[in-house]
C-alpha cells in the first residue's frame, strides 16, 4: 500500500486559490486510482476529484470548473488546484489512493475559506 502525506492547505478568502499536495511512497503508485475527498464539520466524506493511472478525470458536480485535479507518476504527486473557492469548500481535504480492495487515506488538511 502506498502511504500518502497531504500538504497545501490553510485560510483563504472568498474567490481565492489553493494548491493542495499529495507525496506518495510506493513504487505501485502509478497504478493506483489516485483521488481527494473532503469533510466538513457534520456531514459525510465526499469524492472531490479523482484521476486513474490512464489520466481518465472525474469531478464532483460543486467543483467542475474551478478544481482541477493532476499527477506526476515520476514524482509520485497528486495535486488540486482549487480556484474560485467558496465558503462551502471549507472542509478537511484528505489524499486517497485505492488498487482494487487496497485504500490508503492520508492524514487531512484544513482549507477554511473565509473573510
């Protein structure tokens, strides 16, 4: 199983952008559907974004258009940009990798969108 670190994450205001970052072990990783999730105070984790090992993409309906989601099979990196960020965004992000009944999760970051 892969083990993954989350980096990137803090405050920011309404209309502002973050990159978050996610540093793998493993020399699988590239095999590995690679995806962010979050969760916010009283609701249920949530798929944000997710990317397979053949570049194949898919959002969640609150983020199209302003997440985009990447990653660097040589580096073993997965990334969000988010852009255009909302208060509604405000939530622990968290790195997940999965390989058939495999899961790895990484430890969250906050991102706090506020004035």
């Amino acid at each position: 199983q892969v083990q993954l670190v989350e980096s990137g994450g803090g405050l920011v205001q309404p209309g502002g952008s973050l990159r978050l970052s996610c540093a793998a072990s493993g020399d699988i990783f590239r095999l590995y559907v690679m995806g962010w999730y979050r969760q916010a105070p009283g609701k249920q984790r949530e798929l944000v974004a997710d990317i397979t090992s053949g570049g194949e993409i898919n959002y969640a309906d609150s983020v199209k258009g302003r997440f985009t989601i990447s990653r660097d099979n040589a580096k073993r990196t997965v990334s969000l940009q988010m852009n255009s960020l909302k208060p509604e965004d405000t939530a622990v992000y968290y790195c997940n990798g999965a390989l058939g009944p495999l899961r790895s999760w990484g430890q969250g970051t906050q991102v706090t969108v506020s004035s």
